[in-house]
C-alpha cells in the first residue's frame, strides 16, 4: 500500500451510488466486513445485509439505500484500517448523506447512531416526497452562476428549484417542484446546455421542498451524541472543515435544503496538499467526479476484495 497519509484523503459515496450485491464479496473474503454487516442488522433489527445482497427493488427505496451506503463504506473503511492501523488521513469528506458516514469514520458519530441517523434521513426523505412531491433534474454544460440565474427565473414563490449538487464543472443536479424544474430545464436548453434531463425520482433533496421534514430530522440529529472529529472533515454546506460539534450541527441541519458544494469541497481539500483520494464504499461515482475537478490528482475506489487486493501489491 503506496500511500502518504499527509496527502491522502478518503471520500464517502451518496445516494445514486448502490448497485444490487454491494458488499457481498467484501463480506465474504474480510471478516471484520462481515461482522460489520451483522452488527448492522442487529442494530435495525432486520437483515439489511441480505437486503443488499438479493433484493435491488427494496435496495433502491431511500429507506434502505441511505443506510446500506453507509454501512458498505465503514465496512471498507475498516477493512482498509486492519491493513493499515496507522494511517490517519489528511482529511475526510462525504457525499450528501456521505458527510455522516465521513463523521463516523472520523470518530464524531458512533456506528450505532451514524447508522439510525441515516435510516431516519431515508424515512423521512421518502415521507417528504409523499407530502411535498418534487423531483430532480441533471443538467450538463452550464456553470454555477448561469443555472442559479436560471433557477431564480424559474422558481415563483414556493413554486422553487435550485441547485442541489454541484458535483463537477460542468455537471449539475437542480432540485425542485415539478413544474419549476420544466421551466428549468427550458431554460437551460435556451442556453445551450448539453444535455437537461428530468430524473426518475419524487424526491427533491437539498431544496425547499425538505422543510416539511427539517423539524423531525432536526429531532433525530438531537438525540445523536456528536463529538468533535479526530480528522477533518469538510462539509457540504460550508465546504470547509466542521471544527466543532456546533458547526457539524449546523452543516448536518442545513444540508437538507442547501446545495451539496462538492466541487467546492474537493478544491479546498486539495488546496491543502492532498494529491489521492480514497473512495470508499460501493462503485466510483466520487473517484469519476475527481477526474472532472482536476486531473492532476489521483483517484482510488475501495469497495470489494479486488479492490484491496489490487491496492495491496501496488
């Protein structure tokens, strides 16, 4: 394992990153995996595990895909601890609800409350896509500034859509109710986006559209003992480093309706020195995102048994 901690980072995937069987092989080849897993399932009092492993429709319901990210990324984390027990990270970041999985990896949340915390995100993401129906478009080929422009025109009054992820230069996701998103995406075909396209979802994270939940969220985060993290962790909200339990607080508060700043994020962190980011949990969506921001940095994904195995003989 070829890594200097100092310029390291590790990165936590979000939603849109499952894939039916994640885990599965990491599982079956680590035990420290699989006992991950088990405490998981024993902490919900039902097999998410197998959930994961056998069921992609129940996979992709937001109950259940919240928490199974979170648990397939600290199973990865922990295998990558028992190979390298030393190493301390120049700093960590997650993904939307990646920045809870980042604060229990950075020993702010434990793996119990990190684990109900994101259950209870799910619940009431899904609750709030019932009683506040939105949805979410992509959007490619237009900066920042032009598509918050665009979503300002095409939001009146709690008729509203804004940026919800700035994932890299040129790829965006908007947020909203239904037909402020149309008028959205007309605008943006106006001018000349690549490509905007409505996604197959009826939920509209990091919008308005989250304060029907913000209340019990906010409820459930109050009963969640955070403490301030061993490592960095830089925040979607502010995309700088939570530095106390107040300012986690706040960010994780927040974070339902203001944009996940993503590229903003993965700038700072390399700002600060860091040249390989470790992405942890299922797939590559973070590692492929990186290649966008700057290509100057390298990316690694650590999900599976082949993925350690091929970082280990490097």
């Amino acid at each position: 394992m070829n890594l200097t901690p100092q310029k390291t980072a590790f990165l936590f995937p979000g939603q849109g990153s499952q894939a039916l069987g994640m885990g599965k092989e990491l599982a079956s080849t680590y035990t420290i995996a699989r006992e991950t897993f088990e405490e998981a399932d024993q902490i919900l009092g039902f097999s998410l595990s197998e959930m994961m492993w056998a069921d992609g429709d129940a996979l992709n319901d937001t109950v259940n895909t919240q928490p199974a990210l979170f648990v397939h990324s600290i199973a990865a984390l922990r295998v990558f601890m028992r190979n390298a027990p030393n190493f301390e990270p120049a700093c960590l970041s997650g993904h939307s609800l990646g920045e809870i999985t980042a604060l229990c990896a950075a020993q702010s949340i434990s793996f119990s409350d990190g684990l109900k915390l994101v259950r209870r995100r799910g619940e009431l993401m899904r609750y709030a896509g019932e009683i506040a129906p939105g949805g979410m478009a992509a959007i490619l080929g237009l900066d920042i500034p032009t598509l918050d422009k665009i979503c300002a025109e095409a939001s009146q009054g709690e008729d509203a859509v804004q940026v919800a992820n700035d994932n890299c230069p040129g790829q965006v996701v908007i947020s909203g109710t239904k037909p402020a998103l149309k008028r959205a995406i007309d605008l943006a075909n106006d001018a000349g986006a690549r490509r905007a396209i409505s996604l197959p979802v009826s939920v509209a994270p990091h919008s308005v559209l989250m304060r029907t939940i913000q209340r019990e969220f906010d409820e459930a985060l109050a009963d969640v003992d955070i403490a301030e993290a061993s490592f960095p962790v830089v925040g979607n909200v502010i995309a700088q480093p939570l530095s106390t339990v107040a300012e986690i607080e706040a960010d994780l508060r927040a974070q339902l309706t203001s944009r996940v700043r993503w590229t903003e994020s993965i700038q700072y962190i390399i700002a600060q020195g860091v040249e390989t980011f470790v992405e942890l949990g299922s797939k590559n969506v973070l590692t492929g995102l990186l290649r966008r921001i700057d290509r100057s940095v390298k990316g690694i994904p650590l999900g599976e048994a082949k993925d350690f195995e091929r970082m280990i003989k490097s």
